[in-house]
C-alpha cells in the first residue's frame, strides 16, 4: 500500500505543473519576431515555383473580371456611376485576397501540418507553436496581397481605377488577407482530409462572393439579406476597396476596419487553441 500511495502522490507531483499552463497561453508567440523564421521558411520553398504560382492565383479573378466585366458589362452599362468592368474590378480584388488567403491557409497550410508534418519538426526548435501559426497566417495573407495588388494594377493599367488613390487600399488589402488566412485556419485545424474543406468552400466562401457586392451592389438585396451581407468580412472589404480604387471618399471607414480586425485577431487566438488541442494530443 505505501508502494502505491507513493506512485499516486508522484503522479501527482509530475502532472501538477502542466494544470497551471493553460492551453491559450501555451499556443501563443514566444515573442514578436520568432514568427518570421516560419514565414521566410514558406516563402523559399515558394519562390522555387514562384510564377507557376502567381498565373494559378491570378486566373479565375482575371476570367472573372473580363469576362463578366466586358461580357456581361455591354448589357449592364454603368453601376453606381462608373462602368460595370470598373465596378467589378473593386470588387474582383477584394475576393481575389480572399481567395488566396483562404486555400493557402486551408490546403498549404493543412500539408504542412498534417501531411508533411513540418510543423512537427519545427517544434522541436525554440519557436513555438503560436509562432507557427502566426507564420502560417503572415504568408497566407502575403500571397493574396500579391494577388490583390495584382488585379489593381491591371485595373490602373486599363484605366478602370484611380491613381493615386487606389494606393490606400494596400493597407485594407493586408488587413483583409490576414483577416481571411486567420479565419481559414480555424478551419484547418478542425479539418480532419483536405474533403473538408469544400464545406467551407462552399457554404462559406461561395455565398461570401455572391452577396457581398462584389457583382452588384447589395442594395439590389432583400433587406434580410443585406443585414446578414454586413456580417461578412468580405463586404467590409468590398466597401474599403472599392472607394480607394474608384478615387471616392469611404463610407463608415473605421467600422468596417474594426471588422476586419476583429475577424483576424479572434479567428488568431480561436485556431491557436484549436491547434494546441489537436498538436498536443
């Protein structure tokens, strides 16, 4: 009995620093830059395929922007004032980033994890697993700004956005791209097969392009519709970008920033414990 008494107050003894790490806390940046070692580490396996890459982000926004743009844009005629192509063109770089941010930090970001295990030997160095995340979500949110600077230049270059002012939306793209890959990853860490994802895919990304003013705008809506419509963080991005790139002054500017915000700090700290609990196991 002594024998057993002893190994149960060991056990004890052995589990009891482990209750005061919470799982939060444990899953959170060891510091501001440790981060960027994750970050440089996807952008060199990247850059080894960087143009493949650039074209494959860029073909369904471009598809989308001229072949609705000037198809459908020769019955439509002008939308709010401007061209239909010009008004699609906000519209087409805003779910440009979304997309990108969403599929590199769903379908990347779950090889790394899961299926190449890198994260498993990343761990082993002094970054933690806070610092992996955070720099899963950087370099997710840096590809789609390649992909939303990209769809604003063509714009510029064609004469269907405003320059200089459509510089000001740079800082929304980054904001949107981080608010998108951090969302993302919370479904990544619940994603069990990357079949997964096409629920989210489709019940969240789908309905987020189709009602979020990205082809038309959401006064077209039934009323129900537009209050869900300003849930989205997609609509938030739509009413920053579009402004900034048509050379219009914004409507209800720091809402919509607080929103975006809000999507990417919270969807942070929710897949950062998601990911301790499914790591840690």
């Amino acid at each position: 009995m002594d024998t057993l008494e002893r190994s149960r107050i060991d056990k004890q003894r052995a589990t009891k620093p482990e209750a005061s790490v919470t799982p939060l806390s444990s899953a959170l940046p060891a510091n501001a830059t440790h981060w960027m070692s994750v970050w440089r580490r996807n952008y060199l396996v990247w850059k080894k395929l960087a143009i493949a890459s650039m074209i494959g982000n860029l073909a369904d926004p471009m598809i989308y922007l001229f072949g609705l743009g000037l198809g459908l844009g020769l019955m439509v005629g002008h939308v709010d004032g401007v061209s239909y192509i010009a008004f699609l063109a906000a519209g087409t770089a805003a779910s440009s980033v979304m997309m990108s941010a969403s599929f590199e930090s769903m379908y990347s970001g779950f090889s790394r994890m899961h299926v190449q295990r890198t994260w498993e030997a990343i761990m082993h160095t002094p970054l933690t697993l806070g610092d992996i995340v955070l720099g899963e979500i950087v370099w997710a949110a840096s590809k789609s700004v390649l992909s939303g600077v990209a769809i604003m230049i063509v714009a510029g270059a064609l004469g269907y956005a405003s320059f200089p002012s459509m510089l000001t939306a740079l800082p929304v793209i980054v904001l949107t791209g981080l608010a998108f890959a951090s969302t993302a990853m919370v479904v990544t860490a619940l994603a069990p097969s990357y079949d997964f994802f096409m629920f989210y895919q489709t019940l969240a990304l789908t309905p987020m392009l189709l009602l979020s003013g990205v082809f038309f705008p959401i006064a077209q809506l039934p009323s129900i519709a537009q209050h869900v419509t300003q849930v989205l963080p997609l609509y938030h991005a739509v009413e920053l970008i579009r402004p900034a790139m048509l050379g219009r002054p914004f409507d209800a500017f720091v809402p919509h920033v607080l929103v975006l915000l809000a999507y990417a700090v919270v969807s942070f700290f929710l897949c950062a414990w998601l990911f301790r609990r499914r790591m840690m196991k």
